[in-house]
C-alpha cells in the first residue's frame, strides 16, 4: 500500500520536508493521470510565500499527462471548489495548508464541488508512489489559461445570502480574515450585502504578520479586545483559506462553534422545512435540540468523512453538513464555505439578533461541555476502544443510542453525552461531554475518566 | 485667462459634475500637447470606484497625440511620483482624489518626482479651454504597456529607511490604510523592515468601508480605541493615496501633526549636519526650535508651494520640506510621502522612543495651539488683510520676523507666533497661535480676534 | 436629426478627423445610455495603431453610465459578435474600420449575435448628438474586467465545422490573413480540422506591412502569385478584422464572390433540405441556381440590410445570408464570419473538390458578368431611379421579377438580371449584369447603359 | 562524473523521454543552487506546445531556492541573453528546442549575455544527478514577477542597426521566422528600420505548420520559391527561437553560410578597423580572405567553443564571432543574433547591394567547396584522427597551417583548405574541402578521402 499522503483534510507539512516541489509534480501528474490525461483542472493558492513555487511544478504535472490547467491565481477555499463545477472542468486544486503555520503547505482537490473522497486519494497516492503517469504526446500537451473567478462566486454567494436574508441597512461588522485568501472575498461581499464593514488583518499577507492563521480564541486576542471595545455588531474570523469561520460577539467572547452549527443548521432545516443534517461526530447535542425543534434529522458522521456522505447523497436529502468551523450549504454546494458562513451569520444577527450577535446567540442554548486529552501510546490504542465501551454501555445509564464508526459516542435520553476518540496522528485518546446540567457532566465525566484509565491499564497489561 | 481647474493640491472634484470623463480627455490631451506628442507618460489611479472610468479617458487623450503610456495599476501617490523619474517617463499622472469622500475623484501630476508648478498647470487648463491638441499622425499614436512599479519603489524606501535606521526587532506596529491605495504598500514594508505588522482598515475598497478617507482625529475613533485598549507601540495612518500620515500613540491619543513635522525636520537636520527645513506657513513654531538645535534653518511657504520652493532648489538646499500630514524626504525624493514616513516614524519610535511612541513624543515639546475659523465674506477679503497687518504690528510686542506671503504671520522672540489667513474657497479668515505659555496665548488670541474683528467692520464699511 | 455616422457596416472615418477620441468617448457613453445604465458590454478591437487610442476613451463612456465593461483584447470581428450572446452581456462592440486603410478606424455594435439594427443606430447617434447621457452615481459606475474569448470562439467554430464535415488529412493551404486580428485564429483553426497551414502576411502589425487590408485581387498580387507557384489546394484570405474571405484557386486566379456565396448557400440549404437564403442585392442568380435545385428559396436585399432581415426572422427561417465577401450561417450566429467561411471553404475543398479547389468550383458554374460605375450627380440621383426604371421596363423582355428596395434589378426567366443602382457616398450610378451567355449580358448591357444615359439627360433637363 | 546532458548548444531532446517535468525541476533547483539561493532569474520559452508544462516545473525549481524569477514570456533566444545583463538578473535561461522537431524541447543558460560554459553547466550537471539542492526557509522563497522586454530589446537592436546603417526607403523584404519566436520580432523591427516586409510562416504556432523549424534549403522549399517568384530584395529565415539566419537571394537561391558569414565580418572589421574574428572550426576561407583585406584576424575554435572565447575575452578584442547561421555581434552582446542579423543584412542589401541581395553577394567570392560524412564506427573513433593527420601532412603541399583543436584543419597558402572531424553524436566522420579553384578542391578530395579511407581500414587492423 502506497505511504499515505492525506489526512482529514487534503495534505499538509512543512515545505522543506513534505509538501516539496517533487511532491507537487507527482501530484500533478497523478491527478492528470488519474483523469486519463483530458479535459481541464482549475488550480488556485492561498497566499502564503511558497504558494508559486509548488503552483509551477503542480501544473506542470497537470499538463504533461495531457490536461488542460485553469490558472485562477488567489482564492479562497470555497471559490476553488466552487470553480470545479465549472463548465469543462474534471477537477479544481488549492494549494493551501488552511490554518497551518506559514511554513507548511498543502493540497486540497474537489471535483463537482466536494472534496476529494478517499477511493480518489488512494489513486492519487498510488500513483506519487509508483511513478506510473501517463505522459502525452508533444501534440497533446495540455494548455494553460487564466480566469479571474472572483465575481462569479461572489456573485453566486450573494445570491444565494439574499434567497435567505436581505440588505443589511449598514450594521456594522468587524472582519478579521487572517491575512489570507479570503481578504479580497468576504468583506466586499458583506459590504455589497449592505453591513458597514470594518477590517482587521485584511492585507494579505503570506506572512501572517497579524496572528497565527487558525482562527482559535489564543490567536483572536487582539480580535476578541477590539470586538469588546468597539460597537460592531458582530466579529467574524477566518483562516488562510476561509473555510473557516469563527464568531465573536460584541463583548468580545468567542461563540462555541456547537453553537454556530446549531444556528446554520436550524435555519436550514427551517428552509427546507425539515431535512437531514450531517455533522461530525465531535459536535454537541444543541445541534440535535435545535434540529429537531423545526422537524429535521441530525446524522453523525466520523471526522473527515462529511464529503463521503456528500458524495452519496445522490437524492440531496442533507441539507445542510458541518465539521466545527466548517459549515456546508448544500444548496450553494458541497463545499466547506467560511465566506458564505460570514454572510449568514451577519445576515442573522440583522433579522434574529435585531443587530446584537448576544441576542442571537440568546436563541441557541448554552449548555455545560468538557474536551480533554488523555495520554494513549499507540501500541495501546487497538484494544483501547473496545474495553472503553464495554465499561461505558455497563457504567452508563438511560442511553439512547450508540455510535462506534469514529470511537464511541453515548447519547442519552436527557441530551447528555459522552464521546471517547483516540488521536489518528498523537499518542493521545480524546473525552468529550456535553449535557444540560454541571451535575449531569461531572457525573459522566467521573465515568468516562475511570473508563480510560481503566482501560489503557488493561490494554497494558495484555500487550 | 483659462477657467482653474487646478487648487492647491491638483484637481479634486465630483465625477458627475466636474471630473468627468471629458475632462480626464481633456487632461490626457493636453498633457500630451504639453509634452510636443512625444515621450512617455505613467498613470496610476488609487482604489476609487470611478478609477477605471477616469483611466481609460485620459490614457486614451495622453496616446492620441503621440505620447506613449505606461499603466501603473492602483499604487500610491509617492509611487506615482516616484515613477516620474524613471527613464523614459516625462511625467506622471495619478488619478485619486487623496482624502476626499468616494464621490469625488482628481489627477496629480508629476515631473522628476515632484508635483506640477503652477505655470504646468496653466498650460494644462488653457489647452482644456481652447482644445487647441496635438493629434499624431496615425502612425505615431502612442502605445500603451504596462508596468508593475512596485517592488521597485518599496525596494527604494526600504534601502531609504536602512541607511536612516535598522531592522526592528518586532517592535508591534497597526496601520490604518484607509481602505486605500497603500494598503500593498506600507503594511509589506514595515513587516520588511523587522516589525510585527497588525492591520485595520487595510483590505482595499473604493467605498472606503472602513472609515472616510481622510485620518483625523473624527475619523479615526475606531482606531485610536483600538490603539488604546491593545499592544501597539505606535499606530499610523494614511488618507486613500497615501501621501499623509497620522500618528496615535499606545495611550490612543493623536499626535499633533507639528510635532511629526518637527521629528522628521530634526532628524534629517541631524543627518545632514544642518541644512535648510521648508514647511507650509501654518506650522508651529516647535519646528524650529528642534530644526535650530541641530544646527539647521527652517522657511516658511505659501501653503501649496512647497513644489515651486523644491523645483527652484537646484543645489539641493532643502533636506526636508513638509505640509502638515505630508513628509518630503528630499534625500528619496521631491514628493510628500506617507509611506516612507511611516517606516521612518516607525524606526524612530524603536531607536529614540525606546519602542515606545510616548517616549518618543516626549523629545518634542507639546505648546499651547490655537486655531480658529472666522467669517470673513469674500467682498470683505481684499480690504481685511492689510488692516489687520496694520493692527497687529501695532499691537503685538518683541515681533522678530514677520511674512506676507500668504496671510500675516507674526513670530515673537518668545517663540510664539500668530497667523492670519484668509480661505481661498470658503467665506472665511483663519487664525492660527502658537506659544510656549497659555497665557502667551491668550493675550495673543485676543489681540488677533480682535483685529480680524475691526478689518471686518472696518472693511465693510469701507466697501 | 442627427448627424449620421453610421454607414452600410457600422461608422468609419479617419482617426484624425471622424474617428476621434471625442466620438469614442460620446459612443461609449450613448450605449451606456442605451442600455439604461446597466449590463455588461464586451469591447474588442483589430490590431490598428489607433486601437488603444479609442478603447480606452470609448470603455470609459460605457462606464461612466454605470454599465460594467469586458476588454476582449485584439479578436476578430466575428469573435467579437459572438461575445455578444454571452452570458450578462448585453452587446459588444468592435473597434476597427475592417479593410480600409490603416489611417481610418472606426466601430461595429453588435447584440444577441447580429450587427446593431438602424433604430439602434439612431438611438446612438442622438446622443452623440444631443449629449444627453446617463451619468452614474459614484458607488453605480461600471465595472472592467477581461477575459481571454479565443477558445470559446474557436470551440464553438471547431464544433460547426465538424457537424458539417471532418478532419482533412493534411491538405495543403495558404492563409492570407492581412496582418489582422485573425492572424492568431483561422491558422490555428484550420491546423486543428487537420489541415496542414502555411501562412502569407500573418503576423499580426496594425501598420498592414503586407498589403492593404482589403482583400481585392489588385492588393492580392503577391499572394495569388504564391498560389499558382507553390502548391496549395486553396488560399483563403481576410480582411483586417476577419468578416471578409477571399478564395484563391491554387492557379493563383481569385474567385468570384458570387460563386463562393453559392457554394455556401448550396451547402447550407442541402443541410436543411430547403430554406430561405438572404443574400444582398448586387449578387448574381448563380446563388439562385444552385440554392433552388437543392430545393431552397432566395431573397435579395438592400445592401446592409441583411442584419435587419435577421433580427426580424425571429422563427429562424433563413439558414444562410451574405453580402459578397461576408457570409453568415446563421447555425453559427447572425454575424458575417470569414473564419467559419476559411474552415468551411477548405472541409469543401476536401469533401466536394477531391482536395482540388479548382474541382471544387467546376462544381459552381462561371456566367458571364459585368459591373461598371457610371457618373451620375448628386442632384440628378432623385430623378434618375424612376427614368431608368420606365425605360428598362419597357425594353427588357422576359422579366420574371423586378426589385425596387435598392435601385432596380431586373430579373429574366433564362437567369439573366441587370441591377442600376445609385451610391450613397459617390457621385455614381452602378451598373450590374449577369447572364448565362455573352451575347445576352451584351444585349442587356446595351438596354443598361442606354437607359442610364437617357436618364442622366433626362433628369439634368428637368432639374 | 555526472551524466552529461549539455550538448554542443544547451540541453534537447525529446519530452516525452529526456526533456521531461522531473527534469526541468531539477535543473531549476540546480540553477538555484549555483546561484546559492540569491538574486534573480529570467525565464523564457519560445512558441512549442510543451512550453508551459516545462516553464511551471522548472520556475518551481529556482524559487525553491530562494532565487527570484521574472518571467519573461515566448520570446527569441537573443532576447533572453540581452535580458541576462539586466540589473538584479544573474542568469535567464530560454525554454527551447532551437530548429529542432517539435516533440523536442530543451534548455539554455545565460549569463552577462553568453550562455553558459561548460564549468557551469558541469555544475548544474552534478547537481541533478547528486540531487543535493539549496532549499530555501519559507520565509526566503523566490518571487515571480512578470516582466514585458520586447520593446527594450527591439529598441537595444534598432539603435545598433541605427550606428551602422540607416532607414531603409521601402525595400521588400520577405521574412520567414518559422512560425517560432521571432514571428514578434524581426518583422516588426525591419518595418521599423523603414522596410517593407511581407512575411511568411509568421503567425506563432508550436505546431511548426508551416515548416520544419531548421531553416535548411529542403525545408525551405516553399521559400524560395515565392522568393524566385516575387519581387523581394532579400528573404530572410529563422528557426524556431531566432538564433539563426538564413539568407536567400531574389533569385530565390540560398546563400551559403560561409559567404554570409564573411559579410557580417567583413562590416565589423571596417567599422572597428581591424580587429579580431572568432569563427567555428568549419567554416571557410572566404571569411579569411573577407577580413584580412580590411586589415583584421582570423581565428578558428572548435564547434560549440565560442561562448568559452567569449568569455574569456576580457579586453573584448573579439569585434565578431559566428557558427554557421548564427552571427554574434559583440558591440551588442555576446549572443547568437539571427534578428539582428537580419537588420543588419536588410541594410546591407540597401547600402552595398543597391537593393538586390544578388549584387550584394557579387562582393563575397564564392569558390568550389565540398562537405560530406564518411561512416566512421565509435570503436574506430580513438585512433582515426592520428592516423589521418599522418597522411594528411605527408600528402598535402603548401600548408600554412594546421589546426588540431577539433578534428584536424590543414589550410594552405593558396586560400585552400581541408577538414577532417569525428561526429560526437553519430558514427560519422566529416570531411570538408574549400579551395579557389575546381581542381585544387578535386585533388584535395582526392587526397582526403584516401585518407579517410586508409585510416578507418588500419584503425579497424589495429583494433
């Protein structure tokens, strides 16, 4: 089996070590080889410092197999899956690390608006291994063109925004777009969309001089400060490549991403007058409360496998998917989209928030939740899980459904649940809990602590 | 005598009523009349939303007469100056309206890095008036390319910068960009010269989302809070061309534009070991008291004429000439420039203000100022300035220099000063005061108002 | 009314004395108005010196009403009509004089795939007129982008010439593309239909080194030389602009238009089974031979008229229209398109000749013809239609149809015709006949010239 | 010792086998390393279909470095050595096959305007077989940058022809730039110097339709046909990037190299007044003759050498050097110059031929010459050259000279000469003969191929 290149979301690393230029020519000649050398592949970047460098060798090896290379420059994450289904094009690549420091790169590929699913990667990474590319013929060589995609999505984005919500009359909002690709994209966009916009590091800038790309509360400190001291609306973060988006609300506190899903997937549901919704298997159980309060169905995917779902849903039953940070409007498409997110989100904070994200957030409930990491060496983690649950089904009570595909996830009849997971890259097991009262959580907690140290002792003793 | 077109600062006005596309024809026309239908014209534009309507005209008059054109893209004003003495190139044009509001837009020319004199100027207008152009032969109609300027300039200031200062080491910098033309610019530089570079207002915009153009104190509220409640050793700010500069300092206080004026004055005074300081008349005199203390001379001008002074200077005299907002370095150039006067501001607040710009403020005393706007009726004008020279003389005491140029300036012995203007555009008279004691002040702002007072009265009654 | 500017084939004139910087800019912004301050219009232009001249003052026009613009570079005419069924776009206009010389330049409209219609013309030279223009609110003006057309256009022509017919295997043929905007399409056209392509006067200069840009027999000297030399199956050569074909049999001898346009209308109603073919006035009856034995109908029209006839056709009755040199497949779009002509003429040449176009044409019979300019003064032209009618009535016997839209063509039942008509611009009348025998073109060319004699007498008389 | 890849004028080969993506990285990041990771580098190709797919890989490749690229588009080969002297550049390097098929590709090096020698190219060698390459710090990343140099070179060009001769008053001139690079160039700069130029094979198409790109008599058939046949005072021919020059006369004859050569030289050394020529092993005595009447010197180097005397040329004694179709004009540059060899022997067609290339060439002699290959097995190779100079000097009379650099070179008193040299590429060994005289050049053939004989006979004895 050839080394494996993909992670949960495209490829990733640093550029001296992983993501190099010999490793963007395979791929290049991998997903050319993969289309069978015709049709069109959309290539774009973030705006980090080695973004021409692994671009150049990425495209050649799209056109010496015979594909023709869509050149789009600087876009956001979205804006390139958008483009992949454009009219003549077989897939569309962003050369991006997302949230990653600027001295990482990567790769993310769509094709018909979805990321690429696993089946797809494995060829990819078969063939940089086994160098087995087509090369064509001088005649057949493919052809480089450019295309400026920015006022299509925008465009499409907006269309979609005023289907849902209307002009703002001018309240006003902050943007911090972390430097990166989306700085050109989500301000004129709300700014079109009628809010007053304010930025903050909005230059692009592969350097990220303003804060480290992942948009958490740690790197958001001047954000969140600003946000409390100003009188904007709301606050909206993205990371380099803007499929990210976190919220901030007007006295600087950072909204829990459970919460924000919850929002996105309410209003969907309310649109579609019910619906299914996808969301990874890490998210609390406010989704599932505000869900099935407007008539809709709330499935749990493991992480990573939301453009699996996507990819089988050939009758459009999800109407909405979302990782944390990550939401998906499947009716713009199958993408992760932080741009649109922004502009819903604003949207909202007009027409249920009468222009205060806090009263926004006052319609999704707050409830008691823990995330913790507990030490897990890998020789332990293959008889982990399966003592884990057999201590969780005994220990734990009024349980209303088990979920196994990505660790083990207990759902209670009051609401409350318990997630255990072990890390796929760390020597390290993941808790999470969430429920509606502190005693309901300490109480699981209690168990689920007792679960994974009785069970990392077990699994010692047999290995 | 031809209707002006040009005030004190090029041409500004609304693009429905007076900068039209026909006159931007009218403009590139005479431009290339001027110029006898042969060489080579730059154009750049700032971010404006009528960049593109005003470009097209004008190149298209510049080519008609032969005159070929290089397109600059949207860069800054000093860029665009900075362009007009590159080889081939007898002038360079810039379309933006500086700090004015969206609705209006302008042009700025340039000759060997400085701005029009007004006899340019005149030729310009007459030939908008008379349309007497130049048409080239179809042969020799001008061809236009394209040229990306900026690493070129950057690269000039930066090596500009370092033979003044050094490479920061990470002192924390925000820049406010006005949502303008140097947002590419000043940001990319600083991050170059070693600081940690946070930025607001800086995606660029031709609605100028952000704030209005113009950065002072009113339109800068967003930003001197931000410059209170956060980190940053200095703030600094640009109109949308960025030939200006505002300064606030970590406490989020604005720092009055004499006192900049005098740093730069000082500094450069300094390196040169002495040399000649021009500055507009409506300066303080703590200019000169830091200028003399090196060594140098300071000379007041007409606002408006600094680039007659700086074209007259053919031994290179004047090491530094400023208005307030607008630094000319004369070692980098003959034009005002923002950017490199924040990277200079910058260095300083590291190198004098020990990575403080309240330390460094403290190294330039702050004096009682006053300025004030009286009504003065336009029939009133031509009688009022000669009465109110003949009270003033009579009234103010240890009077050591006194300048007619542009209004009445008095300057004392003491230091302080009092200066009568009257606005060429507005129904009133202005009256600035400087002293190092309030009650210096004082008694001088009462013998001006009332000696503005009585020439109104007595001028009227006269007419 | 206003002044005309349009003529048969949008305006021309001398870019020193019609075609000016001024009209380009009042062009630009008549359009605007017209179409209400919104949309989007495609703008293009030939490879004249003049080009960017009158671009960017006629761009910034469109803009100035708030119109969005998108510069399609250098392309062909028929390129550039194209553009005009894109999506958003609600015309596009074309910045060339086509075969005049280089001095001249001038501009096509086009909309929805045809040339602009003369109440469209009028509309646009009232305004020019009259200056009555939209003028945009700053935040509304339009907006310019650019986009690469050429392979749309050239997928888009590939495509109908393969439904036609197949990829040649490599005959041999000379293109004569004038030094024009075609230069970089119908070589590369033609080597993807396989054909194998030598080029003559086709690098692209705006200076027409080559040979004047009208492709006459008298400015094809040195190519039909070439062609009877060397050993091509045919040589096709355009204009500047790439509306008109001129076919060249490898003896080096030049086709007759008339047979050319037979041949294509031959094809087309073949294609159809039947249909209605347009073609203008001053052609000969051999397109009516070929045309109805294949079961098709012929219309004649006024010259320039046929776009008008195609914007009334709204059932899509006519399957192919063309003035000489200029045929429309109406499959294709409403424009007059030399390109598709080249593609089509050399698959025939193939198909039908045996890659001989000298076989080809043995296939279109060569009648007799006659075309001759008689003076005529302005002030006789009133008077002089109506005499020479009476009088042609009367000694033509055999008269099977009789014309009288545009001067007065007679039409025989043994397929002779005589056509007088007088011009719009010369102080001429023209004489046009066609007959199966010499003896019957003598017989009808004694009647003519008789008639045009008596009527010049006749009406100097009466005047 | 590394795998050599640079033959006697850069890196060709097939793309598909040895010219390949991996390839074009690995010299970009050896190139890169040279250039130990700073400064500048310019990038160009010229027209092939496989132009993009290895510009991308190979840019990537020198960025990785850290070095910049300027990329500089499809232009002549000339043109990137002109732009290797640019400031900040340290070397450009151009995309290209020369004359060779086009499923070939390759690559040549440039620096301070002579292309690489071979200590260089050693080094590049060794470091895309020892893959140990520079890898830049993210933050130290090379910087692409787009850049427009036509003007600058065509204008670096005409101001060199302008020294020498002035505008021409109309001449035709016909131009055949291989569809390839040049097809921009030549004709426009001749158009420029005042000629009239029709051209042929010049629309840019990296399918070579119209002929092979070698500009060799076979397969310039077509040519100089239309030559003959038409009335041009001179055709001139490239190849593929513009290096070379072919001459053909109004008669449509192609001139030999050695006389055009002798031409070139010839001019250089009247207007320097002496000096020294540097010429190709090769080449005939004509040259000799040519140059010596204008008081300069002759010398000879080995095939592919005289970048190496270039270089070495410190004094820049060396007024013109030239391999057969390639001329290097020193006062310009130290690069092979077809296109300004073009200008220049347009010139001289006016000024010496009084318009007519026939009369021009009445001024260099042209003597019986002789050149033909003789089989010559690789095993044979080592002992073949011994054995021939030992019957050489036994056999001829009258030597001069002998020169054994390349092969062995016997030139005699009476302007004869004789070439015996091994192929580096094909089991062939070349004998050229030039003399005044048919029977002179018989017996020296004679003589010579005994020679050849005999040699290969006993080298195969002794094996």
């Amino acid at each position: 089996m050839a080394k494996r290149l993909f992670g949960t979301s495209g490829i990733r690393g640093s550029i001296a070590e992983n993501v190099t230029t010999d490793l963007a020519l395979g791929l290049g000649r991998a997903l050319g080889t993969y289309l069978k050398g015709t049709g069109g592949v959309g290539v774009s970047t973030d705006a980090r410092t080695s973004r021409e460098m692994l671009r150049g060798a990425f495209i050649s090896g799209v056109l010496s197999t015979g594909v023709d290379v869509v050149d789009l420059g600087i876009v956001p994450m979205p804006t390139t899956a958008f483009h992949s289904v454009f009219k003549g094009i077989n897939a569309s690549v962003i050369i991006t690390a997302s949230h990653n420091p600027p001295a990482d790169n990567g790769f993310k590929f769509f094709t018909r608006g979805r990321e690429f699913i696993r089946t797809e990667e494995v060829f990819l990474e078969e063939r940089v291994e086994d160098k087995k590319f087509l090369i064509a013929d001088w005649s057949q060589v493919g052809r480089l063109s450019h295309y400026d995609i920015r006022d299509d999505f925008l465009g499409r984005v907006k269309e979609f925004a005023l289907e849902r919500g209307s002009i703002s009359s001018g309240t006003r909002v902050l943007v911090d777009a972390a430097n990166g690709a989306a700085t050109n994209y989500t301000p004129h966009l709300l700014r079109e969309l009628g809010f007053s916009v304010v930025t903050i590091n909005s230059h692009q800038d592969g350097y990220f001089p303003g804060r480290p790309a992942e948009p958490s509360p740690k790197n958001l400190q001047d954000t969140m400060r600003i946000a409390k001291e100003s009188d904007f609306a709301v606050t909206l973060c993205h990371d380099g490549d803007g499929d990210r988006l976190a919220v901030i609300d007007e006295e600087g506190r950072f909204i829990d991403q459970n919460r924000v899903i919850a929002l996105f997937a309410r209003d969907e549901v309310k649109r579609h007058d019910g619906g299914r919704v996808v969301v990874s298997i890490d998210t609390s159980s406010v989704i599932d409360e505000l869900v099935k309060a407007e008539g809709g169905e709330v499935v749990r995917a493991p992480l990573g496998s939301l453009q699996e779902r996507l990819a089988l849903d050939k009758e459009g039953i999800i109407i909405f998917a979302s990782e944390p940070w990550k939401p998906i409007f499947t009716d713009l498409g199958g993408w992760m989209d932080g741009v649109a997110g922004a502009a819903r989100l604003s949207q909202m904070v007009d027409e249920i928030g009468d222009e205060s994200c806090i009263k926004l957030m006052k319609t999704v409930p707050e409830y008691p939740m823990l995330r913790d990491n507990i030490p897990c060496p890998d020789e332990v983690k293959p008889r982990f899980l399966p003592i884990v649950k057999e201590i969780l089904i005994q220990e734990i009570t009024g349980v209303e459904k088990i979920l196994e595909e990505d660790g083990i996830r207990i759902e209670r009849n009051d609401g409350s649940y318990l997630l255990v997971r072990v890390s796929g890259t760390e020597p390290k097991a993941r808790l999470y809990i969430g429920a509606k009262t502190q005693e309901t959580l300490d109480s699981l907690e209690k168990i689920g602590r007792e679960a994974m140290d009785r069970a990392t002792e077990q699994a010692l003793k047999r290995s």
